[in-house]
C-alpha cells in the first residue's frame, strides 16, 4: 500500500461514498490480441478497491522484438510491392481512467497499426488493429496498390482540362536514419499500482473540503493513465522502439457565489487546477505529497474573495479586458495554435479539420501579426506532456520558438509537408523550414498529424504578479476566468463564454457580470494585447483538437500567463425582453 505517502485523513465515510458513487466497475473492451493468445476476450471488471495491480488484470504488453520483426515484415512487404518509401507505426497502448463520482473508471486497451507508402509522388495511409504479420503484410500490398490507383487518377485529372491543377507531389523529405529505444523517465508506475491506492490519492483532494472552510470545494476529479510501446521503421532504415508514459489529469474547484439573489447554477464558478497538476509526461509519484495538496488548498483559498462579490447582468460593449491564464491558453488552443499546423496552411485538412487564417505562408512568415509582446514556443523534455524522443516518422523532438516578438516564425511541419512547401514556395525563408519532430497519432493506427503536444506563450519575468495588478489602469472593463470556446474552421475568431466574468471600474473589481460572452476576431484581439503577466500569473489548460479523416482526437497542454488586451466585444447569452 501506498497510503501512508499521501493519506491526509480517515477513510472510513466519505471513501464508502466515493465507492457507491463511482460504481467504479471498470468495464473493459478488449481490441482482439490474438498475437497473446487473447482474440475475443470478453469485457473485464476490476473491483476498485482490489489489492493487486491494474496490470494483474489485463495481458501483458507486447514483446518489443516480436513488435519490431513485425514493422520490418511490413517495410519489406511495401518496397517489394513497389512502394518508393514507407514508414509504420506498431503501438500497444493501455489506458486507465479513474473518476469520482459520475464520472465513473475505465480501462482501454488498443494494439494497432498504422502503415503509409510513397509511390509515384502520391501517399496512402492504412491503419488497424492486431498487427499479426499477415495481416500487416497484406495492409502493406493494400496500401501501395492504392498509392498507385491515386497517383493514376491524379495524373488524369491533371492533364485532363487546363482548369484542373496537377497532380500535387506528396514526396516524403529526406531525414536522418535513427535507431535505438528510449523509454519516459517515470519513478512509479501507475500500472502496477492497484485500483485501491488509486482511488486513495482522488480521496486525498477531496478531504480537502474538511480542511478548506467557505464556499469552495474540490469536486471534480478525473485522471487518465497512458501507457504505451511504440516502435517506428522506415524504409530509410530508421527503427526506434518507445516506451511512453503520460498523464491528464483534471482537478477543479468550485466557488459558489454569496449573493443569495441569484440561482445555484448561476452562483456556481469551476475553475480547473491544470497549473497545479498539469498534463504531463510522468508516473504515479506526481498525484502523491502533501505539498501538491497544499497547492490545491492554497487555489482554494485563492477562489474565496471571488465568491464574495454581487452579482449582476452583463452590459454589453467594448471594453478593456483581463484574460487570467487559463482564458488566454483556451483563446491560443483554439486559434492560433491549430492554425500554425502546416497541413491546414497548405489546404489538406479542408474539408476535415479547416484551413489557416495563417495562410498563405509567404504573407504570413515573419510579419508582425500580433503584439510584440507575444511569444510562443512549443516545448519538450523534463515532464512536459507528449515528451517522446522521436516523434511518428523518426523526427527527434525538438523545442522551438513559432511566434516571436507577434510575428509567426515557423509552422507545425512533418516531412511530408514540408516537402510540398517546397514544391509550391520558392522563398528562401519557406525552403528553409524543417521539420521539429511534432508529427503524432493518439495511437499507433490513427493518421499521424504536425501538432504539438505542448506549448508555451510566454510570461513577462518581470510582469504584473496578480489579475488585480494587471486590472490596476482599467477604468472601464472585465476580468475573464476560464471558459469554454467556439471558433471558426479557421481559427480567425471565435467567442469564449461560461467563464466566470467580474466588472472592473477605475481599477477594482465591483462585481460578478453574469451571462456574458466574449467575441472575438483572433488577430484584432492578440494585436490588442498591451501588458503580460508574471510567472505568478500562468495557468495550464488542456486542449481537444480534431484532425485528420477518419476524424482523430488529440490532446493538448497549453501554458499562458494572464494578460491585459484593449478591448473586445462583450455580448449576453440571454435574451431579455421587455
């Protein structure tokens, strides 16, 4: 047992409650593992408050070298078939949810593949489950003849009118031959801990509430475990094997407003503690010690003053705006961040996940589009979420700036795309982008995608240390907590709404506006920033992107500080008629 690391308190009452509320069976599908001697496993249910590890319940992860005989089967199986290049993915991935509440636990496991092959300039991908060789191989022979099916066709269609264009090259740049095996440096293994002890570190936050006295509370408590074996080879001669290892968790506190003339759903405010317990590449150890439950307890003291204020209608208009860290990650996930991939710039996810309003790139590299005082950088190494040591073609990860000074730098390449650019782009700044090792699939069989994992806009060192510093010059305006966001197929504007919303005159905070909503254009809004906060202002949300056809979802951590922005347009939700 691992209670004593993290125990604040009894587990008698409360604990009873959080078992009957979860039902926390763990109902699990098993995709066929026939490879282990496991096709038609049926469902699995673990009891929460079992002894033995997660890992005693389910088959054990596949060999690595049956793993990596198996990818070079189907590299062979490709270039014998005619494919000019070809690269594959073989993943084994478990994933474990434990939730409080309604939220409830789960177990999911995928072993799947994915395969793509070059052949007469044009690319095909194939992905799917049970990677046993035959069936990788006849995927192999599948995807070269559609590879060449398409490459006819575009042909045709190329010389068949002047008004079509030609056939677009898909050529896969070159890149450097890699090989070995690394794995995520994790202290515990939250696999080989048992669902009891898992359920222990939830009910350490919420014995929080005993300790934390006021209208707040910690009520939402959700993390999902990620392991996986990955191994890639290429063509080229690359074969890497990974070993991953990350984590989402998800803590949020609730504040409830004081002012006894409004509603229980408009008093509520839920904040997420994502900069306490951020998404990140890590083991067990990082939801254990007191000193993360410090932090929690410290946001929920943090939260009290908010409840205390009156409560009014918002009064639509313009007006000066304080975005906390949270607000301006979800603004950035939304917009800016989706637009740098460079397989929307170039119009290859039109009709999936949209285009780019940083489009096209010979406008948009290097012109000063933003303020000067945003900064935005895709991070790597230490715990940071997504941390691998190649990426899903052979790419070594990279840490690298794509907006400095308000002027876009770089894009999300992969080698693919980066080929085409420079088919299309003649500009030296465009030949010379490079790929960073962003290209990922959630797993092995999805179509890998240019999407970071994690990114950072950057805080002032020397900033404004709280919101009501940054609100101190405001005569007229708004604070925006968090929220939630709908943007356009672009990312050139969108609105945040049910984010808790205070009113600001001549530099204090009056009261709590209620049913509004923020609109905005992306680039008016990020051209209007005119102050950044401090390291004390920065705050981590998890963003939901979507790409790629079939349609894949993706995760991504996004760290921003608070920041004051001129105006922007303050609309109501509600329509009030007289």
């Amino acid at each position: 047992m691992l209670e004593s690391s993290f125990q604040l308190g009894p587990r008698s009452s409360s604990r009873r409650a959080f078992l009957t509320q979860s039902s926390l069976a763990l109902a699990t599908g098993l995709l066929s593992r026939s490879a282990a001697g496991m096709r038609g496993t049926p469902a699995i249910t673990i009891p929460v408050n079992a002894k033995r590890p997660v890992t005693s319940f389910v088959p054990a992860l596949a060999d690595p070298e049956d793993m990596r005989r198996h990818a070079r089967m189907a590299i062979e199986a490709a270039t014998a078939a005619g494919a000019h290049y070809a690269d594959v993915r073989v993943g084994d991935q478990r994933q474990f949810y434990c939730g409080e509440g309604w939220l409830g636990s789960r177990l999911k496991l995928s072993y799947s593949y994915g395969l793509r092959v070059a052949v007469d300039g044009t690319t095909a991908f194939l992905g799917g489950a049970d990677p046993t060789p035959e069936r990788l191989v006849a995927a192999a022979r599948s995807a070269v003849a559609s590879a060449r099916g398409l490459a006819k066709i575009r042909k045709n269609i190329g010389s068949s009118s002047a008004a079509h264009a030609p056939a677009v090259s898909r050529a896969i740049a070159p890149a450097p031959v890699v090989t070995g095996e690394w794995c995520t440096p994790i202290e515990i293994d939250p696999f080989a801990v048992s669902p009891d002890d898992h359920v222990a570190a939830l009910m350490g936050f919420q014995s929080l509430n005993d300790m934390v006295r006021g209208p707040v509370a910690c009520g939402l408590v959700l993390v999902q475990w990620t392991a996986e074996t990955r191994v890639f080879a290429s063509s080229e001669g690359s074969l890497i094997t990974q070993h991953l290892a990350h984590v989402l968790p998800e803590i949020g506190i609730a504040g409830f407003s004081q002012d006894p003339s409004i509603g229980k759903n408009d008093a509520i405010m839920v904040y997420s503690l994502n900069t306490v317990l951020p998404p990140s590449s890590a083991g067990f150890e990082c939801v254990l010690g007191i000193a993360l439950r410090e932090q929690v307890a410290q946001a929920m003291d943090d939260l009290l003053p908010w409840t205390a204020y009156r409560t009014a209608p918002v009064d639509v208009g313009r007006k000066a705006l304080v975005l906390d860290g949270a607000a301006f990650g979800t603004v950035l996930g939304a917009t800016v961040i989706p637009a740098l991939a460079l397989d929307r710039v170039l119009g290859e996810e039109q009709d999936v996940s949209g285009t780019s309003f940083l489009a096209p790139p010979e406008s948009v590299l290097g012109q000063p589009l933003f303020a000067p005082t945003l900064n935005v950088s895709v991070v790597t190494g230490g715990t940071h979420y997504g941390r691998r040591q190649w990426d899903d073609e052979g790419i070594p990860q990279r840490a690298f700036p794509v907006i400095e000074r308000g002027a876009v730098v770089d894009y999300f390449a992969s080698r693919a795309t980066v080929s085409t650019l420079r088919d299309q782009f003649s500009l030296p700044s465009l030949q010379s982008l490079q790929p960073h090792g962003v290209l990922h699939a959630t797993t092995a069989g999805g179509i890998p995608r240019p999407m970071p994992s994690a990114c950072v806009a950057a805080s002032a060192p020397n900033g404004p240390s709280s919101l009501l510093e940054l609100a101190a010059t405001i005569k007229d305006g708004i604070i925006v907590r968090g929220g939630a966001i709908s943007g356009d197929q672009q990312g050139a504007g969108g609105a945040l709404f049910n984010a808790p919303m205070f009113e600001i005159q001549n530099g204090k905070v009056t009261r709590r506006l209620l049913y509004g909503q923020l609109e905005f254009s992306t680039k008016a809004l990020l051209k209007g920033i005119t102050a950044v906060g401090g390291p004390g202002t920065v705050n981590t949300t998890t963003n939901f992107l979507f790409a790629g056809a079939p349609v894949t979802m993706m995760h991504q951590a996004v760290t921003a500080p608070a920041v004051h922005i001129r105006d922007g347009n303050l609309t109501s939700t509600t329509l009030r008629f007289s």
